[in-house]
C-alpha cells in the first residue's frame, strides 16, 4: 500500500525533497551537526503546515526525502535562503543556542523545502554533499 501510495503522489506531483545545508566553517561535531538538522527539518516541516500545505503532503507520501550538503560561510547560506524566498520555497536557518558548541544565535544550518526537487536543485544542485 505504501509504495502504491508513493508511485501515485510521484506520478501526480513528481518528487519532492528538503535540504539540510550545514555550515562547515564552524567545526561543529557529529552529534551537535544531527541535532541542528533535526531542528532544521521540523522547522521547515511547521513553517509548511501553514504555507504550502499541499507540497507537505506530497513530500509525507513520498517519504520525507532529506539530503544534507555542507556551505562554506554564512553569507552563501543567508544568498540562498534568499533565493529560495523570492521563489516561494521554505527557507528557515537555525540559530543556536549558545549551550554547547557555538555562541548563542549562531546561524547553523539551512532547511529548504519541502518542494519539488527540480526547484530544490536549482538552488543547492551545486553544493556538496556532507
């Protein structure tokens, strides 16, 4: 039933994804790197369930694809959270804080989407991943 489910909500919406996009010039740990994307997804999963509720559902059918690549600074994070606004695609960035590893309201990590994957792409098609 579930594959079936997928098969249809890809047929009819075509894939979907989020990206995690981490930022590797502040040396986070593993486990610090995990926790930031868990509060990146659920993040961006909340801001969807009030702004584009209909590419939710299809990401949820479809399995909750998630792909984390890395970014080397902050500026590039905030242009491409930038871009992906001015094309209607969640981009909500984490800010720390300030317990463990980083200074309280350090911007981590970048969680973009859920939408389509070819609109994802275009935005971090040319990051690498983590």
């Amino acid at each position: 039933m579930g594959f079936l489910k997928t098969l249809i909500s890809t047929s009819i919406g075509g894939p979907t994804k989020m990206v995690l996009v981490v930022r590797s010039d502040l040396g986070l740990g593993k486990g610090k790197i995990a926790s930031q994307c868990a509060h990146a997804a659920v993040m961006s999963y909340m801001k969807s369930a009030s702004v584009s509720k209909d590419k939710l559902e299809l990401w949820l059918a479809q399995g909750q694809p998630k792909i984390v690549a890395k970014i080397d600074n902050l500026q590039e994070m905030k242009q491409i959270a930038a871009h992906a606004r001015e094309k209607s695609v969640v981009a909500e960035i984490v800010k720390d804080a300030g317990k463990t590893q980083v200074g309280c309201g350090t911007e981590t990590v970048l969680a973009l989407g859920p939408d389509s994957s070819e609109v994802i792409d275009a935005l971090t098609g040319h990051l690498k991943l983590l």
